[in-house]
C-alpha cells in the first residue's frame, strides 16, 4: 500500500451534489503535497455514485475511493469507515458544503505539523452562507478565544475546552492517521454525531492541540448538524457530548467532578466552573464587541470555486 501525505476524506449524508463538487473542487486543487480523496457516504438511500465517478473521470482523478454505508449511521461511524482504509499519515475530515481555503492550504498545515511536532491541529475557520443567491462572508470563529493556542499554554487551552467547552470548529482540524482512528475507536459506539468530540478526548490527555494561524477552510454556517437549529437535533448533541464526558470521566478521575457538573446541565451555579465560565464568556463578548475574527481573508478564494462550479 503506497502512503500519501493526506488522506481526504469528504464526509456525506444526503448531499448537495452542488456542493460537494465544490468541495471537491477544493481537493484537487491542492498543490505541493500528495494526497488521495475517500468519499464516505453514510447511507444515502440514493446515493449519486455514478455521477461522482464521471465528474472524477472528467477531472482526471484516479486516486479515490468512495465507501457507502447500507444504512445511516451517524458521522462517527461515517469518518471511521473513511479513517479505516485511509493510507495517508495524516488525514483531513470535511463534509460536503465545506471547502479547503485556498491552493495551499493542505501543504501549510501539513508542513506546520511536521515543523512543530503536532499530531493534532486546527487553523482557522472562515465562516460563509448563501442567502438570496449571494454569498456571504461572516465575523465568527470556533473557538470565541484563540488566545491559549497563539501562546500555547496547555492549561488555559485545557480551562477553555473542557471547563468552558469552547470546541474549535471541527472542520478545521487535520490530524495523525493513527492518532484519529485511536480516539475515534474510543467514542464509536457511545457517540453518534459529533465526530469531533474525540478532540475533547485528547486535551484531557494532554495532547498537545496545534493552532495553524492561517486561513485553513470555507466552513458553511448556514447548514450542517451543528448549525441545525431543532430541538431535535439540540438534545441528539447534547446526547452525544454527555457520552464523551462519560467516556472523559471514566479515564479521568480528576476531571469526573468537572464532567458530573457539565452532565448535570451546570445546574449549580455555585461552582467554581461556573465563575469561570462567566469570566471566559465575559470576556468572548469583548472580543466580540470590540475586535473581528477576520484575517487576510480574500472573498476571491471563496468566488474562485462558485464561479468554477457555475460554469
């Protein structure tokens, strides 16, 4: 089996053939680093394979490989499917509607991994939707404080995911290949959705979470399970963070305290996680009044791929 740099695996569930040929778009693109696309469908009933074949076939794209569950699953069970026959050292989960930010955005955060010693890493999120037929380019980032990670200091990093949950969008992070099947492994089974909670898993663990400063990906802020704003949809994530906590508290007993309290809803406000979590969101408004989470982002990176799919 030939390794690659990058496995790329395009997360789908029902999708927006539009958008996923953008997406798409996005990968082969990608220069100075070798990598490979796996398409992991998580059981669309009818699902187009024919249609991505001829669109990968009109692109010249041979290394790629589409897995399709029969039934749907759920997104963890989904990116492990992709993670399991993935060749790359590293990979790159992205759902369809989410696009890499520019030509080069694989081989930057590849090199800052390898430079800096990182198995795990996220860069920066730019936040975009659709409205009117327009797109549009918002003010917002996941995580609200990005602080900790510029200074990397491991233990604000570890206040601010774990005591104030303030998760880096999910889009964002690119990691180790056996690194992710390994925590994958511990939430398959327990957490259905958010794949991305594994990330929680390794801060308690003290691993070390990169923060690549640049412009990493087009994330949609319109779609998507984190962004659906039902009820249902609410308590299915907040299912699955309770199960990571579970999960969290039984390898750590020093944080089953902290775990119980989140578990609990954060009902006594009395806690000492509780003033924390008002000074860290008090001052997430500061930021939010007063500075902008934009940085270099040129709208043309965003245009060249809709105009390239509007053609």
């Amino acid at each position: 089996m030939t390794e690659v740099d990058v496995s790329v695996c395009v997360l789908t569930y029902q999708p927006d053939y539009e958008k996923l040929f953008m997406t798409l778009t996005s990968v082969i693109r990608q220069q100075g680093c070798s990598y490979e696309i796996i398409i992991a469908d998580d059981g669309t009933p009818d699902f187009r394979q024919d249609m991505v074949e001829a669109w990968m076939t009109v692109h010249g794209i041979t290394d790629y490989c589409i897995v399709r569950s029969m039934e749907n699953h759920g997104t963890v069970c989904n990116v492990w499917n992709a993670y399991a026959i993935a060749r790359g050292r590293y990979v790159k989960p992205i759902s369809s509607g989410d696009f890499l930010y520019n030509d080069t955005a694989l081989v930057g955060m590849l090199q800052f991994m390898e430079q800096e010693g990182y198995h795990i890493a996220f860069g920066r999120s730019c936040a975009y939707g659709r409205a009117e037929g327009k797109y549009h380019i918002y003010d917002r980032m996941q995580p609200f404080q990005l602080k900790p990670y510029r200074e990397r200091n491991l233990p604000a990093i570890k206040e601010a995911y774990l005591v104030c949950q303030d998760y880096a969008c999910g889009a964002s992070f690119m990691g180790e290949r056996t690194r992710m099947v390994s925590y994958t492994d511990l939430i398959l089974g327990s957490v259905v959705y958010m794949e991305d909670s594994a990330y929680a898993l390794m801060v308690a663990d003290d691993i070390s979470l990169g923060f690549w400063d640049y412009n990493f990906v087009w994330y949609e802020s319109s779609h998507g399970i984190s962004n659906v704003a039902s009820e249902e949809w609410k308590t299915r994530l907040l299912r699955d963070n309770q199960m990571m906590l579970a999960i969290m508290a039984e390898r750590h007993t020093e944080f089953r305290d902290l775990c119980k309290w989140h578990i609990e809803g954060r009902r006594d406000t009395n806690s000492p996680y509780a003033e924390i979590v008002r000074r860290y969101y008090a001052e997430v408004d500061q930021i939010i009044a007063t500075d902008t989470y934009l940085q270099d982002v040129n709208p043309y990176e965003l245009q060249k791929l809709t105009e390239c799919n509007s053609r």
